[in-house]
C-alpha cells in the first residue's frame, strides 16, 4: 500500500483523497460504507438504479396497532412493525462487482 501524503490540506495516495471532513473519494467519487456487505467487496453503481425493496407480503411480516388505554391507563397507540427489509437494483447490467 502507497504512503499517504498531504497536499493542500488533504491527504492523498495518487487518486485517493480524504480530508477528514468530507468522505473519502477515489477518482472524484465520494465512497460509502454499506452495512450487511463483506470487508472485501465493492459495489458501483448510480443511485437512481438502486431502490428499496421489502417483502411486506411475506407470511413472517406483521404490522400492528395496540391500544394501550386499557392496560396503562393512557391515551396512546403503539405501532409494532416487523418485516424485511434491503436494497434492490433495477438493471443489474449497470452495476458494477468487485470481490
């Protein structure tokens, strides 16, 4: 791995820059963690070609309602909501892999 060095203010290794307040970029393109991906992998494409997905017509979803004035005595409503949830991807041609 390249030794990083500092111009201007930023830290950079060839194309890779980072200024502690920004991001980090590669290339002008601002990097992103994504939790739930592997340590190893990467993931490039736009963002209009991403776009979330649930599966709220699966057996195991479940979205409920509780009135809790009979047990607490107040005047409130409590919302249970379980389902799964992700990112989908519209044209898996424009994305790119790298593992």
């Amino acid at each position: 791995m390249a030794s990083l060095r500092m111009r201007r203010g930023k830290w950079y290794s060839r194309t890779q820059w980072w200024d502690g307040k920004s991001g980090l970029t590669y290339d002008g393109v601002q990097v992103f963690l994504a939790p739930g991906l592997p340590a190893n992998d990467m993931v490039a494409t736009t963002i209009s070609n991403l776009y979330y997905g649930c599966g709220i017509l699966e057996d195991l979803s479940e979205i409920r309602l509780i009135d809790t004035s009979d047990s607490l005595g107040d005047q409130n409503v409590r919302f249970v909501a379980r389902w799964k949830a992700g990112v989908q991807v519209g044209l898996l041609e424009e994305v790119t892999y790298y593992s």
